[in-house]
C-alpha cells in the first residue's frame, strides 16, 4: 500500500492514532474498570479516574490525554522504527508479493506486526504502569509483562485483522487516490 517513506509515515501515524486510543480505553474500561471502580465506590471508570485524579503512570498519576499522549510517542517511534520494516521483512521471508493474494499478504503483515508490536509495547506499559510505590523487583515487572502480554495480544490480534486496518487502509486509500499511478 505505501509506496514511499512519506506514505509509510503517514500509514503507521493513522494506525497508531487508531490504536493507542483503543488500548487506552480496553486497558482502563475492559481490563481495569471494575477494579477501578470498586476501589473508588464511583459509578462509573471515568468518574472512578476522576476521583483518583488520573491514571497512574511512571508512579504518579496523569490526565488521561496525558496517558494517550505518552503512549501514541512509543508506540508511533516503534512503528516506525521495528514495526512496519520488520512486519515487511517476515511477510515476505513467507511469501512472495507479486505472487501471494494481496489479502493473503496484507494479512501475514498485520500478524507480523501484532507479534513484534504486542510484546514491545507491553513492556513498554509493564514499565509505565509499574507499582513504583512498592519499590522495583525484576520479577515483578517480568510477570507483569507476561500478564500484559496474555491480555493485549488477543485483542491486538483481532482488532488489527479485521477492524483497525480495514479502516486504516481504507482511510490511507481515500487520502492517496490521486497519487496512484
């Protein structure tokens, strides 16, 4: 689909945008929400943040535009960086590109780069999120990594095959149709 770097940056930069905010909201509603709430007693995750003053990140806690914010400069650097050249790499170690069905194609690239994104950013998060308060221990954060990991590559894996990359490629298409040759 893209074709030059410039391309490339503005795909990983619709994708990140898409998905960042996805996580956020599968991390506090889905994973912690109730939790959040019952330790609050507020009738909803937002008013349960709220009551807390934030999100807890890097032993304090921050606006959740702050969350989102943090998040989308990791997670758009190592798209860029590992995510998309790596994902290119491995689909094509598998298939050829002019002879593979493009779905087929496109497909072994999202895989590829759920399993290389899912475990960085995850760590990235077992980082952020660490229960600095409690002091560090290594073990800690590798078993939070793990727990991270078993949450977030399922919904990584679905959402990125069949919602947020139909809409990212549709979206890309709309915005590149006239630089199609």
């Amino acid at each position: 689909m893209p074709k030059n770097q410039f391309q490339r940056m503005v795909f990983a930069f619709l994708t990140v945008v898409v998905t960042v905010h996805a996580y956020v909201f599968y991390s506090l509603y889905v994973v912690n929400g109730s939790t959040l709430m019952e330790v609050t007693g507020a009738d909803s995750v937002i008013h349960a943040i709220n009551e807390q003053g934030g999100v807890y990140m890097f032993g304090r806690m921050f606006p959740i535009w702050a969350v989102v914010l943090v998040e989308f400069i990791f997670a758009y650097g190592l798209e860029c960086v590992m995510g998309s050249p790596l994902s290119f790499k491995f689909a094509c170690m598998n298939f050829e590109l002019g002879k593979t069905h493009p779905v087929i194609f496109e497909s072994a690239v999202i895989c590829a780069t759920v399993g290389l994104m899912c475990p960085a950013m995850s760590f990235l998060a077992a980082c952020f999120y660490y229960p600095y308060y409690a002091g560090f221990n290594i073990f800690t954060l590798l078993a939070n990594w793990l727990k991270l990991v078993c949450f977030n590559f399922p919904f990584a894996f679905f959402t990125q095959l069949f919602f947020i990359q139909p809409l990212i490629r549709t979206v890309f298409k709309c915005l590149f149709r006239n630089n199609e040759a």
